[in-house]
C-alpha cells in the first residue's frame, strides 16, 4: 500500500514535458524505481513520504538548502546514505532515488533519464533551471551590490527535553506514529516503568548518546526492541521541537550551521544529555561543572 502511495503522489506531481526546450534530466520510469527504492532503503528514517520521519525532511519550503545542485546532493546521499549501510546502493540506484526526490519537489520529467552527466542540468531548487543563452548584455550604469542577508541564527536549545527514558520511548513511539505503545511501560510495568524501560533500551542510548559522554559507542542495537530511535543530536531536536510544536525550530540545526549541524547541536546539547541519560553511562559528571549528575537530572541551557 505503501507503495503504490508513494507511486500515486510522484506520478500526480510529474508530467512529461519540456522546459525551456531542454529535455529534464529524469523520466516517469525512472521515478517509479526510484520510489521503490526510496521505500526500501529511506523510508524507515525519513518517512514513508519523505518528510513525516524522525530524519531531515527531504521536501516541502526550506528543505536541502544545505545543497546548492543536484549534484551536491547526489555526491553527499551517495557517500552517506542508507544510515550504517553508506555507498551499498549501485549507481543507478542513487541515481533512481534522486529522481524520486526530485519529483516529489515538483520536479517535472521528461524523456532522459537523471545520469551522472546530466546532475548539472537538472534543478535541486525551484526556479534554478538555466538553459544555453547568449550572454546577457552589460548593466547600463554600475548599481550598488545588495546587502547581505543577515545569517540565520539557532534558537536556544528547548526547555523540556525528555528527561527519563519512559519519556523519550514515548516521544519516538508517537513521532512515528506508534500510538498504541505510547505509555506502553507505564500500563505494563507500573512503578516500575522507568526501570523496565531502562533495562529495554540501555543498549540503544549507549549507542546514540555515546558523544556527550566521550565514549565509544557500542553496537548500534540491543536487538530487543524494534525501534527507529533517533540517530544523532540534530534528530532527537528535531522530534523534541516537533513533538513541542516548534515547527519553526525543526531543522534549524541543519538550516543555520549546513555540514556543521550536528557539531552545533552536540555543542548546544551536550550537558541536557548527560543530565538526562546518566543513567545508561554509569556515574558521569558535569562537563561544565565537575560536579556528579543523579539519575535523570536535568542540566538546562540558556
């Protein structure tokens, strides 16, 4: 169902069409494999339609302004993605998804296939499509050069992170949409919840959080719960601005700071980590204070 959803929606945003007399650089078909492999190779982290999961959203306004070409986007999807399994789709694979991306950005198609020689005609952002023209003539008398524009700058990090793991298992399972295992621990373990949750997921955490503890990480998985959890800083603020309804902070990370996002949300978020998710490093210690952090203590940052 899934599928054919997905096969529905870049179908209904694609026509087969000429822009300004160069032929776009995907086709119809070339946009049904690539949301095959879009559902089987994406989906699980970026959502079955690209921006409703717990990783960066692929589409709608603000979205891959960190890449400025297609091409940009391909090297950077083809080096790093899928998560934990990067480079194992074959050329035409990436090729295939980049295509289905692209539709889904209302990227019309046209009878050549998106190819490693056409990623510089192919537009990545509306409007950005040029064509062979005569050099335009010069300007008729020298004008100012526009001001910059002020650069972004990230939000303070939120107030009210998840504080026990109860509390984030909650979050996730509702980001994706699991409502039934929402409280799941509370009606089954009662006040033993927190513990129970613990014992789940001490694994998953140790994996995630490793950084804010100047730990290895161990293996990505415990195996005992299938669960998407979030992968890095920048992902957990996202589904906590989210999961707040601070839709205008989702993503901030990766709009302000580009290739840097993740480094400025480790910065911003490495003491509320330690206060939260001590419990699954052992005794730690404040890196701002020196000072023991107890279990599920929270160290806010203004």
């Amino acid at each position: 169902m899934r599928r054919a959803t997905s096969l529905a929606l870049a179908a209904a945003l694609t026509v087969s069409l000429l822009v300004a007399g160069v032929a776009l650089g995907l086709t119809d078909a070339q946009v049904e494999r690539g949301a095959v492999v879009f559902e089987q190779s994406c989906a699980t982290c970026h959502g079955s339609r690209g921006n409703d999961g717990f990783a960066t959203p692929l589409k709608g306004p603000g979205t891959l302004v960190r890449f400025a070409s297609t091409r940009e986007l391909y090297d950077y999807t083809s080096a790093t993605m899928p998560l934990a399994a990067e480079g194992s789709l074959t050329e035409r694979q990436y090729l295939d998804v980049i295509a289905w991306m692209l539709a889904q950005r209302g990227q019309a198609t046209g009878n050549v296939e998106l190819s490693l020689a056409t990623l510089d005609d192919t537009p990545l952002h509306a409007g950005t499509m040029t064509t062979p023209t005569a050099a335009p003539a010069p300007p008729a008398s020298p004008t100012a050069a526009p001001a910059p524009a002020a650069s972004p700058t990230a939000t303070a990090a939120p107030q009210q992170w998840p504080t026990t793991c109860v509390d984030l298992n909650d979050i996730v399972e509702a980001h994706l949409g699991n409502d039934g295992n929402v409280g799941i621990y509370q009606r089954v373990f009662g006040d033993q919840a927190e513990q129970g949750c613990q014992n789940d997921h001490r694994d998953d955490v140790r994996a995630v959080f490793s950084w804010a503890f100047d730990q290895t990480a161990p293996s990505a998985d415990s195996g005992t719960q299938d669960l998407a959890w979030p992968t890095d800083c920048v992902d957990l603020n996202d589904i906590v601005e989210n999961h707040l309804g601070n839709l205008g902070n989702v993503g901030i990370y990766q709009r302000t700071f580009g290739d840097q996002a993740e480094t400025a949300c480790r910065n911003d978020h490495r003491e509320d980590v330690r206060g939260v998710f001590g419990w699954a490093f052992g005794d730690v210690t404040s890196v701002a204070t020196g000072l023991p952090l107890s279990t599920n203590e929270v160290v806010e940052r203004s």
